[in-house]
C-alpha cells in the first residue's frame, strides 16, 4: 500500500484566492515567501497571523494561485496524529511539520479546512502563487 492509498487530497485549483497575513519586512510584488509558508482561504485568519512576526509592516497579502495543488487533507486532531504515528512526523512544531510533510509526503502542502472557525489552514511547500494586492491592518 503505497501512501496515495492512505492520505486523503484536497485539490486547490488554479486562480483560487488565499491570503497570507504578515508584519515582515519584505517586497511582496516581487519576493516569493520562503517555503514552507502558510495561508488561508480566509482574510479573517491571516489578519490573525500578522503580530506571529516581528516587523513594523503588518498587512495582509493577497495571492491566487498559478497552478492547481495536491494537498493533504487534515481534518482532525486525529489526522495529525495518525501521520506523526504512520510517517515519522514531528507534529508538535509547526515549522518542523511543515518540513516534514514537504518532505516526506506526496502533494504541495497540506490543508486543514475547519481549523480556524473563519477558514482553512493551508500550509504549501511551493511558491505557486501570483501576487494580487495588499491591504495594510492596523
């Protein structure tokens, strides 16, 4: 059984909107954020997002994305720790899971639909996205 036939995927298809919420210092129009990153379907949990980072420019970075992505799907507590169980996965730091997944696991990312009442938790290994607009918080 190979791991397709364990993991569940959510498709992302091309031209969806996602937000990513930051206070960093750097020029969005150009500069891929370094992988991995997350973002959401939802500009309500990126504005959450923006005091995680150190910086004097919060904002909330609109994206689409260029290609369709191949997920994993996350629904639950138990998800996350069924793939630490059966993938060797350190699923008590963030940035180390997200590793990881990226470098263990099939698929551009992960996606945890309900983790966040207002929206998804998306987590992509790739910079596949097209910068659309920011919009200033605070």
């Amino acid at each position: 059984m190979d791991d397709d036939d364990i993991l569940q995927f959510y498709h992302l298809h091309s031209g969806t909107v996602v937000y990513h919420g930051t206070s960093l210092e750097f020029d969005e129009t150009y500069e891929a954020l370094d992988a991995p990153f997350w973002v959401s379907d939802s500009m309500t949990v990126a504005e959450e997002f923006v005091t995680w980072n150190e910086g004097n420019h919060p904002r909330v970075i609109t994206y689409k994305t260029a290609q369709d992505m191949r997920l994993v799907l996350i629904n639950d507590r138990n998800d996350i720790l069924e793939l630490g169980e059966r993938f060797g996965i350190d699923m008590y730091s963030p940035q180390d899971m997200a590793s990881d997944v990226c470098s263990m696991l099939p698929g551009d990312g992960w996606i945890i639909p309900y983790n966040y009442p207002s929206g998804a938790d998306i987590m992509l290994c790739f910079f596949n996205l097209e910068y659309v607009r920011t919009d200033p918080v605070g």
